[in-house]
C-alpha cells in the first residue's frame, strides 16, 4: 500500500455522550485508518488543528460486527479508533465547538 499522509489519517471524530464528556478534559476520540500508528495519529493532529500538542495517544483495534442478511451472514469492516490527549497549554480543537 502507498504511503499514507497525515490527512489521510484521520477519518471523523466519534461523537457520543461518552467521547463528548472527555472534551473537558482535553481528551478527543477519531477513527483513524486502521494501518496507522501512535506517531502518524500525533502527526496528524498536530498538522490539522492549528495549536494543538498532543501528550498521549491511546489506539483500539475494533473487530467488523457479524451481520445476517436471509441465509447469509458477513462481517462489516474492522476500524481503528484513537483518543487523543492534549496538553493543558495546548488550545482546543475547534471542530468539536459547534456540538
């Protein structure tokens, strides 16, 4: 597979009560492309959204769900979800401020 660039990365935020509440604490959950690594993902954010430091990246690999259409059953895609941890001198990502 060709390299992958930093606005490939990030694919959209998660948004969910649970995601939601982390905002205050400068916590930010994505999907990611499921090849990317902790670097890309800081990389990346960093890039995107104009001053923002990120301390830590957590990433979780997510299993497609079975799924049963008639007789026949088949899987949906695997995704890769990140939540990103911003420094407390770091600015908050805009994105999220209309939410």
């Amino acid at each position: 597979m060709a390299a992958i660039e930093y606005y490939d990365v990030i694919l959209k935020p998660v948004i969910t009560e649970k995601s939601m509440a982390g905002m205050g604490e400068k916590k930010y959950t994505f999907l990611v492309h499921p090849e990317a690594n902790k670097v890309m993902i800081k990389e990346a954010v960093e890039r995107m959204f104009e001053g923002a430091k990120v301390a830590k990246v957590n990433t979780m690999n997510l299993d497609g769900k079975t799924k049963r259409r008639g007789n026949t059953y088949g899987k949906t895609a695997k995704t890769k979800k990140a939540i990103v941890w911003l420094t407390e001198d770091s600015k908050e990502i805009e994105i999220f401020a209309g939410l």
